[in-house]
C-alpha cells in the first residue's frame, strides 16, 4: 500500500516561499540537497500539482553549471513515475501521467495500487489533498529564514497533527514529521 508523503522546505514563520518568490539563498546547500537526492531515490513516484511539476521539469535536461548533486538528483528523478494533477496541462513529459477528474478517486486508487512512499509535490494539491484525509505523513524542513508572508505550508486550518520525530538536515535545517493525529 502506497503512503502520500507532503515534505517541503519553510520558513520559520510557516511559508515556502515569500512575497516576491524564493531569495536565492533559499536553495539547500549541499548536505541538504544530498538529503534530497537519497530521498527521491527512494521514492515509489511523485504527486504533483501543475505548477511544481512546471518547476521539477527543469530536471528532464542536463544543465553544464550542474555539480555532481545536481546530476545525481536528475539521474534519481528521471525515471520515476509522476502523476500530474492539472486542468491547465494538456500534455507532460517522459514517465508522467496527466491527472484529471475525481481527485479523490485517483489519489485512493494510487495508494492502493503503488507499493511504497509517494512524494506530493505542491502546496495546492496537499492542501486537496489534505481536506479528503490523504496524507498519512507531513515532513516540514524548518529553514532560518523568517519571510514576513508569502505562499504558505498549510493554506488552511488541519485536523490535529502529532509530531512523530525531529533531527537535524543538513547545514541548516530542522526537519519534523507528523502525522494525522
């Protein structure tokens, strides 16, 4: 049985990005990435919404200012296979599926039907998702940044979580995992 998985990085303050967008020092650095590339290694598939599969399509073409993280995190993304929940998208590329209609019905479906940790990938579709009780697991990697507004974690109120673990990622972030209480 599948398990959905909502992880992203946040401010301090609870937003994943800030007015204006990302400050460029926003980017994990390179023991965080590294933490990123294990975890999509790992990964049975991914979830996305519109806009951040739009984003992780930067990862289909090798960049040549890419290090070897960056070649490492294209060579565990490519092949996995991504769901793409969009009314806007009318095609998507290599190992994905274009997702329309009963959300619900779809994501219920993959969790039955994919073995493993599925990664949901955009603030939108977890907070859908969220409202149905589908995410069995919320992974917040607490950043010091302090944005003062922005687009954030949660767009609206949730049932009661319980904290189930906490460590240290990488140089500069505290990650906390928790689940429907």
């Amino acid at each position: 049985m599948g398990k959905l998985v909502f992880g992203m990085m946040q401010s301090l303050d609870g937003y994943i990005a800030g007015p204006s967008g990302l400050p460029p020092d926003f980017r994990p650095g390179p023991k965080l990435f590294r933490h990123f590339v294990d975890h999509v290694s790992g990964l049975a598939g991914i979830l996305y919404g519109t806009h951040m599969y739009e984003v992780m399509r930067y990862w289909d073409n090798d960049h040549p200012e890419w290090n070897e993280n960056a070649h490492d995190f294209a060579a565990a993304w490519r092949p996995k296979p991504k769901w793409v929940v969009s009314r806007s998208l009318q095609a998507v590329g290599a190992n994905a599926t274009l997702v329309s209609g009963d959300l619900e019905a779809f994501a219920r479906r993959l969790k039955a039907d994919v073995e493993g940790e599925i990664d949901v990938a955009g603030a939108e579709l977890a907070g859908s998702l969220s409202a149905l009780g589908l995410i069995d697991e919320y992974r917040l990697y607490l950043r010091p940044f302090v944005f003062g507004g922005g687009k954030p974690y949660f767009a609206a109120a949730r049932p009661p979580l319980r904290l189930v673990k906490t460590d240290l990622v990488g140089e500069d972030a505290a990650r906390l995992i928790c689940v429907p209480a």
